[in-house]
C-alpha cells in the first residue's frame, strides 16, 4: 500500500512538472527556440538539490545545523527587544498586533542589517559566486544571470540585481527575462526569518522543520527561475559569459555597513506592516460586499456554507476554488486542494507575505488536513510572484539601467508567469519526496 502511495505521488508530480513546463512553453515567445536541454538540466539539478538536501542522511544534517544556526539568529532580536520594549514584552498582553510587531517585524530589520554585513565582509558574495559558478557550468548561462539567480538565493529582487550592476545595461532581453524571473521565484533573507515565525510559532521543533524547508525551497527556486525563464524568453542572442563579483562595498566600514542594513531593514518592516494593514482592508472591505450584500440576498451563502469549508460567498471562496485544479496537479492531497488553491491565489494577488499569514492560521486550526499540503504550501508561497512585483523591479532594476526600462515593463506580466510557474516546480519536487 505505501508503495503503491509513493508511486502515486511520484506519478502525480510528473504530470504536475509536465504541465507546467507544458504552461511555460505555451507562454513562450519563440517555442522553436527553447533549450531543452537547459530544461532539463535546471529540473535535474532542483531534482538532485531536493533529494540531497531532504533524502541524504550527512546532507540533510547539515541542513539542520544550518537551520539551527538561522533560528539562533532570530532569537538574538529578543534580546534587543527586552532592552527596547521590555515593559510591553515582560507583561501579560497577548494580542497579534503585539506579536507581529514584536516578533516580525524586528527580525526583518535585524537580518537585513546582518545581510549588509555578510556583503561588507565579502561572505555572502564567495558564496553566491559558488552557486552561480556551479549553474554557469552546467546549465551554460551567461555570467551575469548565473550570478543575479545565485544571489536571489539570500537577497531581494531589487538588491541581488546589485551584483551585476556593471553589465545590466548590455544584457540580452533573455538575460533580463531570467533577471525578472529569479526575483519573482525568490524572498529576501529577512522575510524568511518572519516566515519561520509564522508556521513555527513557539515550537522548537516546527521552527526547525519549516527554517530546514524555507531555506531548501530557496535554494531550489534558483535554478526553477532560469528554467521557466528560458522556455519563456529562449537565448537567441550573443551573451558575455564574464562573471565577476563587483567590489563595491555597502558602506565604507562595518558599523556603516550594518547602519546601512538597519535603515533599508527599517523601510521594509514599515512597507510590510502598510502593505498587510492595506491588503487586509481591502479583502474585508470585499468580502463585506461579497458575502453580507450578494451572497446573503441571493443565498449563496447558505449552499457555499452547506457544501463547502467555507461560511459563504468570499473573495477566498472564489481563488480557492479557481487555483484548486492547480493544486491538484501539484499532486496536493486532494482534500486540501482547495485551500492551497486559495494560498495560491491570495500569494499571485496580494503577497506571499499575507499568503504566509494565511497558512499559519489553516495550519494552527487544523483546517489543512494533511502535513504533505502544508510543507508544499511552503515551497509554492515562497518567492515574491505578486502584481505589485512588477512595479517593483521596474522602478529598482530601472533605475540601475534606464535604458532597460521599457525592456522591463513589457517583460513584467511574463516574469510573474516564470516566477509562479518556478515555485511551484520545488513545491512538485518536494511534494514527490515527501
């Protein structure tokens, strides 16, 4: 029987992985000039990453180490706070303002400064240049996209285009296309410690497994991103394969260094809050016309809440059941392909950042039954694929190479395509091994 469930699960994640490289090629502006054999050595290596890093015993352990590593990270922001908060923290109030704001938002602050460090010291940069150097060789990229998709593995979609800033403006429209890409398949170091929160809570345990998950889910993502890139925007132009790391430093000492961190970890944390307190009201604002005008004067919601785990006629009832076939290819557990669907639609339209909310509360409630759903949830939410990511990397990518502006807007719609279709290949690969 459980051979007989594996080789269901492995089959369904076949068919999942075949229809969305089917997807891709759909999309694509040129179909003859794809480079299967690209595509399949950017699955082989998310293929051979994933069974490594969740299937080799030594591997895995160092994965868990790390993850060890990252949770103690967090735990240092604690101590800031009980110097700058520790009347409020010491005391009996428990509410989610109190949790998000305490809990959050300072880890998204403390690991951008650390970030900036890492970057000062020359760390991060010997250990995206590994990476890159490893995609470059196998997958025959250019320099520049080899290093732009290696560093979305620890930075954000507008910093990581800071590694290549000397070649952004003579690169080809399917180097940017895989620019785009891997930052909409990718998150920001500092939102995943926020993501460890979220889904681990207080729990040791849970911590580890999802901070084991998150980062395995962004190693993952890179070469995901250059794979959907590719079949989407193939190469048919000449490419520089020169990949150097810049020398510029974030500041022009360490404490610089680490300021500079704080301050850009700062706007982010208050982007995030606005961002949530905005996209919350509007979904409530939504549902108030959706379910307490339409659907209780039609009666919609007496047969939604009759037939369905939802109370009526939402906006989370609509996207759950319109993304649940997709879902269902992923080869999620077919009762909780519903609400995955609907963290995919909450992800595509808002942000991951609200979907990751999302999927704390279905977890915590037990409304998600299965524990295969929950962890593929937390590959396919993890990348920045939304809307409002298109303003973003046009405005910070284009002000690095104006000339590539209009390049930029006009790749937008199929870089969110790339990035969705990209996080829900590792949320495949993961779901086939689990």
């Amino acid at each position: 029987m459980l051979l007989f469930i594996d080789l269901l699960s492995i089959s369904r994640g076949i068919l999942g992985m075949v229809v969305l490289v089917l997807i891709a090629w759909l999309f694509s502006v040129n179909r003859k000039k794809v480079n299967w054999s690209l595509v399949g050595k950017g699955i082989l290596i998310q293929l051979v990453l994933a069974i490594l890093i969740l299937k080799v015993p030594f591997i895995e352990y160092f994965f868990e180490i790390l993850s060890k590593a990252f949770i103690k990270l967090i735990s240092f922001t604690q101590h800031g706070l009980e110097f700058l908060l520790g009347s409020f923290i010491n005391g009996k109030i428990e509410t989610a303002l109190q949790n998000f704001v305490f809990m959050v938002l300072p880890t998204i602050i403390f690991f951008s400064a650390l970030t900036s460090l890492f970057y000062y010291l020359g760390i991060l940069q010997r250990v995206v240049y590994a990476f890159a150097w490893i995609m470059k060789k196998i997958m025959n990229l250019s320099g520049a996209e080899s290093l732009a998709a290696a560093g979305n593995i620890f930075l954000g979609q507008t910093e990581s285009p800071l590694l290549i800033k000397p070649y952004l403006s003579k690169m080809t429209r399917s180097e940017i296309m895989c620019l785009m890409t891997g930052g909409m398949a990718t998150i920001a170091g500092g939102v995943l410690a926020s993501y460890i929160n979220f889904l681990g809570g207080d729990d040791p345990v849970q911590r580890l497994l999802f901070a084991k998950h998150l980062l395995t889910a962004s190693v993952m993502s890179a070469p995901a991103a250059v794979v959907a890139a590719k079949i989407l925007i193939p190469e048919t132009e000449a490419f520089n394969k020169d990949m150097e790391i810049p020398k510029e430093k974030i500041g022009s000492n360490v404490l610089e260094a680490v300021a500079n961190g704080t301050t850009e970890g700062i706007k982010l944390a208050v982007n995030v809050a606005g961002m949530l307190l905005v996209f919350i009201a509007i979904i409530y604002f939504l549902n108030y016309i959706m379910q307490d005008v339409i659907g209780h004067y039609s009666g919609l919601n007496e047969t939604i809440s009759a037939h369905t785990a939802y109370k009526g006629f939402s906006l989370q009832f609509m996207i759950g059941y319109s993304c649940s076939p997709i879902a269902w290819l992923m080869g999620v557990p077919s009762e909780d392909i519903v609400y995955v669907g609907q963290l995919l639609g909450e992800k595509t339209i808002f942000n991951e950042f609200y979907a990751y909310t999302t999927l704390g509360s279905l977890k915590a409630s037990g409304a998600i039954l299965n524990e295969k759903s929950i962890i593929m949830a937390t590959y396919m939410l993890c990348g920045f694929s939304n809307f409002a990511s298109i303003g973003i990397q046009i405005g910070g990518i284009g002000s690095l190479a104006p000339n590539k502006k209009a390049m930029l807007s006009q790749l937008g719609i199929r870089a969110l395509i790339g990035g969705t279709i990209a996080c829900l290949m590792t949320a495949v690969i993961a779901g086939m091994l689990f």
